[in-house]
C-alpha cells in the first residue's frame, strides 16, 4: 500500500511566487526544475531535506501518477480514477515533477512526511497527518491550500488549516480508508474483495472479515507511472545550494 497525494489543480488557487530566476543561470542538476524546487525551499526547509537524505530517503520524478482503485458502485465492482501528485512506500517517494516550483517542493513535503510514519498506522491517519503538516508548511512558505477547503482563517485573519476538512476530504477521496462500521464502532478499512465479490474489510483492532459489497467501498488499485520507471533523482542532489 502507498501513501498519496492529490495534485493542485491550476485553477485552484492564484499562481505560487516563484524563485526570481534570471540571476543564476546555470543548474548543475539532473534536471533544472530540481534547481528551482530547492531555490524555492531554501534556506527555510534546509533541515527537512538533510533529514530525508541522512534517512536513505531516494525520489523519483514523473510526468503522471494515477490509480484505477476498484470501486462497487451499487450493483457491480468497476473502477473509480485517482490522479496523484506523488506516492510513498516506506522510505520511497515517487512525485510529479511538474514546472511549478512551490507545487514540486509541496509534494516533497507531503511525501517526505509519510516516509517518516510507522508502518502501523493506518492509512487515514497517514494521510490526515501529512496534509496537515503539508498545509502548515503551504502556509509558512506563502502558498495557497492544496484544496480550498483546507484553509480558514483566525479572528485576526491569519490564515489556519482547518483540520476537520481534512479529514472529510481525506474519508471522501482515499479507497476505502474510512469505512463506516456495522457495528457502530470506530471506522474500518477496505482493503480487497474475494473472487466471488465480497468486500474484504479491517476492523481497528486489525483482525479482518468479510462482508457483501456495499455502494462507495473502494480498495487501493495498481499505481500506474509515466514515464514507466520515472527519473531517479541523485539524493546528494536533494540539498540546499
Ligand atoms: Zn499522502
């Protein structure tokens, strides 16, 4: 199971200041955009990124990241699409490298953050958590919310991530991650189906059962990667200049 991140849609937001380019003209990097993500984050994310390379963290670069999650829509299983920004399985991140700068570092740090979580816990949590801090960091670097919903402000007007819209967002969009339980208990996950067309289902306490499919139960598909294998970044490259 991976760890996801939504990608910013253009519209959703004005455009992210971006690193005044013009006075270094050279980018000694794999690749130019790597230049203006790490202009963009430093100094302020010098830690951050030290951390990811003392932990063996590697990143690779793609053009596009979706899923075709299995989804039972009432009456039969089909799938529902999943565009992500970037994905994680323990201490690898794959992202889109995209040409803006604050969207790039953005999606470093959300996947940054969840190769720092323990494998134990769940999915949702994983998630709440890491768009969180990714809203916290948005704020203090001067970026809009990833979704408009994440963002609401204090009575002085300062901007404040509102949390509780997170977690709708993240219960509404992620397969199966928060599912409602029978028995009136804390939430459940979906996490496959049997071949006959049973939901496979984990309880909070981690044991698993089966039950008939109900409408919105959705499971983690395949990743599907473009370019197939991405473009490994060097870590030494993950630095501040
Ligand atoms: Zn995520």
């Amino acid at each position: 199971m991976s760890c996801r991140k939504d990608p910013l849609s253009p519209s959703s937001g004005p455009l992210a200041a971006t690193p005044a380019s013009g006075t270094t003209t050279l980018c000694s990097l794999s690749d130019p955009r790597l230049c203006d993500m790490l202009a963009f984050m430093c100094p302020q994310d010098r830690a951050f990124l030290d951390d990811l390379r003392a932990r063996g963290v590697t990143v690779t670069t793609f053009d596009r990241l979706y899923f075709e999650d299995p989804y039972y829509d009432g009456t039969q299983w089909t799938t529902r699409h999943f565009e992500a920004g970037g994905t994680t399985s323990g201490t690898d991140i794959n992202m889109l490298m995209g040409t803006d700068a604050g969207e790039n570092a953005a999606t470093l740090y959300h996947e940054g953050i969840h190769t720092g979580q323990p494998s134990t816990m769940r999915w949702r949590d994983k998630e709440y958590q890491a768009y969180i801090a990714e809203d916290q960091w948005r704020i203090s670097h001067g970026l809009p919310p990833s979704d408009p919903s994440f963002r609401t402000h204090d009575s002085t007007g300062r901007p404040v991530t509102d949390t509780a819209a997170i977690g709708r967002f993240v219960d509404r969009e992620y397969p199966g991650v928060t599912s409602t339980a029978a028995s009136g208990g804390p939430p459940e996950q979906v996490i496959g189906r049997t071949s006959s067309g049973d939901t496979i289902v984990q309880r909070n306490d981690g044991t698993i059962y089966t039950r008939p499919p109900r409408a919105g139960d959705s499971y983690a598909g395949p990743q599907i990667s473009e370019p197939p294998g991405g473009r490994p970044i060097p870590t030494d490259q993950l630095r501040c200049p």
